[in-house]
C-alpha cells in the first residue's frame, strides 16, 4: 500500500506543538513499521503558503514546501495547526489571507480527513467548513469560537470530535491524542496503543475523549476560590446544590463568588458543578460493570435522562456510547 501523505499546514506564528506532536506521531507510526519490516505508513508533510523557514511562537522554525494543488490531495489527511492571533483572523495572523481560506476550501474537497489543532479551528471555521458541524478548540478560546461561528455547535470539553470527514482537538497538546486517533483508525487498536508507548504518552488519557480544565485551574491555584470551591464541591456531587450554599461554604457573598470565579476560571459556579459532575460520570463510565444508571447517581446527575442530556450536550454522545468507546 501507498503511504497516505499527511500535509501539516503552518504559517508564522503558529504553536510548534500543533504541528510537531501530530507529526512526531505519524513518524513514530513509520518507525513501529519498519521495525516490523513493513513499508511506512505515512507521509509527513510541513506546508506553508510561503515556503521556506516557517517561524513558530517558540522560536523555532521548520522547514515547509509549497502548497499542493488540491488535486494533489486525493486520499490524504490535511491538518492545520494553531497559531496566535488566529481567532483574530486575518488582523490577528495577517498570513490566513483570503488566497490560503480560499486553497483550503477547496483542499477540504479533496482529503480524506480535514482536521485541525487548538486553535487551528478558526481557520477551518473561517473558511465555513465547519458550520453545522461540532466542533472543539482550546478550551480557553471556546466561548469565543461560538460566539463568532454561531453556526458551529462547540463542545468545548471534548479532547477531540469527529464530525464526518471534520477533526478538530483541544488545546495544543490534544494534536497528540488526535494523531493517535487517526493511527488506530488507519491501522488498528494495537498499532496506535504500540505508538503511543514508544512515546510515552497516553493511548487514552484518563478521561477519555474530554477537556476539563477544572482539575488543572484548581491545581494552579489550590487556595484561590476556584480551587476551594472545586475541593468543597468533589465529595458533594450526589447533593442537591445551590449557589447560596457554595457562597456560604466559602464564607462569601454570592455575587463576590459568581465575580471571582469568573476572574479565576471563566466558568459560573452553575458551570463549575456541572464540569465536575461530568468528569465524575466519565470517570465512572471508564469502569469495568458500571451502569449508565448507577453512574447518573453516583456523579449527581440523579438519572439516566438527566445525564443523557448532560452528555448529549458536552460531548455530543450518548453515555452508553462514551462507555463502549472508552469503558
């Protein structure tokens, strides 16, 4: 079989991540093969619309060839890193032009897999191939990401989403676990899990397929009103909960707590409990003989239907769903 051609699409000012994590994947998966004296499955690709030395914001810059002709792209995956100032657009990354959103429409009209890292969702939003579908970015740029695409439906705790021929991941280092997606559905379970060993990595992060950024905001600032309110939070799920009592267990007014929590974690402490409940039930769900039904109760969801809509929601599956994949 013919190596499939992976084009990795940067431009000054794009995160070094985006590109050389799915890249390093792909070429751990050609290593994994020619140890196995199989020809490499991969063919890695750094494109630019102005080739040459691409400058990343680390500082450090990769070597990129020109941009195909879409016709070129016939059976190829295609994936577009962040960068910053990209949700800006073009005033804020002046080399997403109209000439390279116009090559990627059409790009996307002959891959295989169009997909994109962090912030690179905005270009693909941009260029409207993302509107009807569902969609994840950094969980930092979410909100707005919804805001200017109306027609995209964010699912900001998702590590990835695929939506059709449409990938999109997380924040920067998700372009790994989206990479090791793409190697287990071209090549199977076993040659994705033996990548994501020789690179020390997870094959699935805990978790699964989601992007909570509460454990790690909490952890930044354990003894700011986040972290307190997180740790408050965690042994109540299964309780009825409102914000009168979250204030009052932090010793705070409401709106001081709806204010600083806001501050601290662009979240509502409605949102906040949310979060936490659904990393309870995806949690539950990883584990061996849980039920949908005792994982609705035991995160606080209290039912089935409850927790089908909380899922449905956050992370566009089922639970039932999420547990065959992830379970």
């Amino acid at each position: 079989m013919k190596p499939i051609p992976i084009w990795l699409l940067v431009y000054p000012g794009f995160l070094l991540l985006d590109a050389t994590g799915p890249a390093q994947v792909f070429s751990t998966a050609n290593d994994e093969a020619r140890d196995a004296g199989l020809p490499p499955p991969y063919q890695i690709n750094m494109i630019a619309a102005e080739p040459g030395l691409v400058m990343s914001t680390a500082g450090v810059a990769v070597q990129a060839a020109p941009l195909p002709q879409p016709a070129e792209l016939a059976g190829s995956t295609l994936i577009v890193a962040g960068g910053r100032g990209v949700e800006l657009g073009p005033q804020g990354s002046p080399a997403l032009d109209g000439a390279l959103i116009d090559w990627l429409v059409q790009a996307a009209g002959q891959v295989t897999r169009c997909c994109s890292v962090c912030t690179g969702a905005f270009v693909l939003a941009r260029a409207g191939l993302l509107d009807g579908r569902r969609a994840v970015t950094h969980w930092q740029d979410a909100a707005a990401l919804q805001a200017q695409y109306p027609a995209i439906t964010v699912q900001e705790d998702a590590i990835y989403i695929r939506d059709g021929a449409l990938y999109t991941s997380a924040g920067i280092a998700a372009g790994i676990d989206l990479a090791l997606a793409l190697v287990a559905e071209d090549q199977g379970r076993a040659a994705g899990l033996a990548v994501a060993k020789r690179l020390v990595v997870f094959y699935k992060r805990p978790g699964g397929q989601r992007q909570f950024s509460t454990e790690l905001l909490a952890q930044a600032e354990p003894q700011g009103l986040h972290g307190r309110l997180t740790a408050w939070l965690r042994p109540r799920l299964q309780q009825q909960l409102d914000v009168e009592q979250m204030a009052a267990a932090l010793a705070v007014s409401v709106r001081t707590l709806h204010r600083h929590l806001q501050q601290e974690a662009g979240l509502s402490p409605a949102q906040l409990l949310l979060r936490l409940r659904m990393e309870a039930a995806c949690g539950l769900l990883e584990q061996a003989g849980m039920t949908v039904k005792r994982a609705a109760r035991q995160s606080g969801f209290g039912s089935e239907y409850n927790l089908r809509r909380a899922f449905a929601a956050q992370l566009g599956v089922a639970p039932s769903d999420y547990q065959s994949r992830f379970g």
